[in-house]
C-alpha cells in the first residue's frame, strides 16, 4: 500500500506535466501532434504517456478538462465583480483564454462523458451572473441563461476560424453583441431557446 501511494504521488505533478505539453502541441499541431515531442516537453517517457493516456482522444480530453477547469475558476472569480458587470468580465475573460487554447474544441473530435459533463457543469454559475447583471440594467431583461449558451458558443467559433488570421475579430463581434444587450425599448420577439434545447444543442456538438 505505502508504495502505491508513492506511485499515486509521484505520478499527479507527472501528469500535469504532460497534459500541459500536450495542450501546447496540439494547440501548434492538432491532432498531428508527436508524442514523443510530448513526452520530451514534459520530461517524461513515452511509455509514460501511453500508459496515463491510451489513445491520443483520452489526451485530448484531458487538455480539454484542464481547459475547461480554467473556465471554472472564471465563473467563480467573476461572481465577485461589482456593479454587474462580472457577466462581460467571464466572457471576455473566457474569451481571452480560448484565444491562446480555443483549437481545442476543433480537434476534441469525441469528447468522452466526463469532459461533456464538465462543459454542462460551467453553465450553472452562469445565471448568477446574468441576473446580477440584469439587476443592476447592464444586461436588459430578456435576455436568458441559453443566449449566453449562444453567445459562449459562437465566440469560440469565430476564434476557431478566425482567430489567427483576425485575432481581434471576437472582441469586436463580443462588443457589438453585447451592445445588442444592453436594455433598451425595442422588444425581442424571436423566442431564445429553451434549457432543454441549448442542452441538446451541447451534447449534440460535443458527445
């Protein structure tokens, strides 16, 4: 027993270790990505890295989740922000962290349960930051927890597609549709999806 824990130990800073390095060269490589640039950025064996991570889908969702975790913390460290504004603080801060780690979700080609799991999971600090928002008139009435689904979603979109060749072209897109938001007289009267729709439409897109 005391050895396997050693082992378990051991291994945890090891794993960090390559779910880093393989983030960074699946980010410049895709799924083309070598495992033994892997292994060596993470000073490790490649024996290693086969052994933690089966096949190149399990590492992919591990850098995935270590993404996603990122997200997480986000959403915690905005529901601080004052005046209602931690709802544009997330998703400009989120934003920025898919800049540099948004290809991602282009080469998650099958994201496992865990990782689906985990992306449905972000979405349940969202409200608070919405009604806060609402609350204090930056963000109008109307507007619904699914829109900033759509919004979320979309942003990485145009990060995936664009985002080297225009790097400041989400910013721009994120101004204008929250400018969009901003309460106003004007009424909304195409319905936004439902809870159980934008869900579908996550599982759809990611399982």
């Amino acid at each position: 027993m005391p050895d396997q824990m050693a082992d378990f130990v051991d291994r945890m800073p090891m794993k960090s270790r390559v779910v880093d390095a393989a983030s960074r060269a699946i980010i410049a490589d895709g799924l083309a990505a070598d495992v033994g640039d892997i292994a060596r950025q993470a000073a490790v064996g490649v024996d290693v890295v086969n052994d933690l991570f089966p096949t190149l889908n399990a590492l992919v969702n591990a850098v995935v989740r270590q993404f996603l975790a990122d997200c997480n913390r986000i959403v915690e460290d905005c529901a601080g922000v004052p005046d209602g504004h931690g709802l544009e603080t997330f998703l400009y801060a989120t934003g920025d962290l898919g800049a540099t780690r948004g290809r991602l979700f282009t080469f998650a080609y099958a994201f496992d349960s865990r990782t689906a799991e985990t992306i449905l999971g972000i979405r349940s600090g969202v409200p608070v930051l919405l009604t806060n928002a609402q609350h204090h008139r930056r963000i109008r009435s109307d507007i619904t927890p699914t829109d900033i689904d759509d919004t979320v979603r979309t942003m990485f979109s145009l990060i995936d597609r664009f985002g080297r060749q225009a790097p400041g072209c989400w910013r721009r897109w994120l101004a204008v549709t929250l400018a969009g938001m901003r309460p106003g007289t004007e009424e909304l009267t195409t319905p936004p999806l439902t809870e159980a729709e934008s869900t579908r439409v996550i599982k759809t897109t990611f399982l």
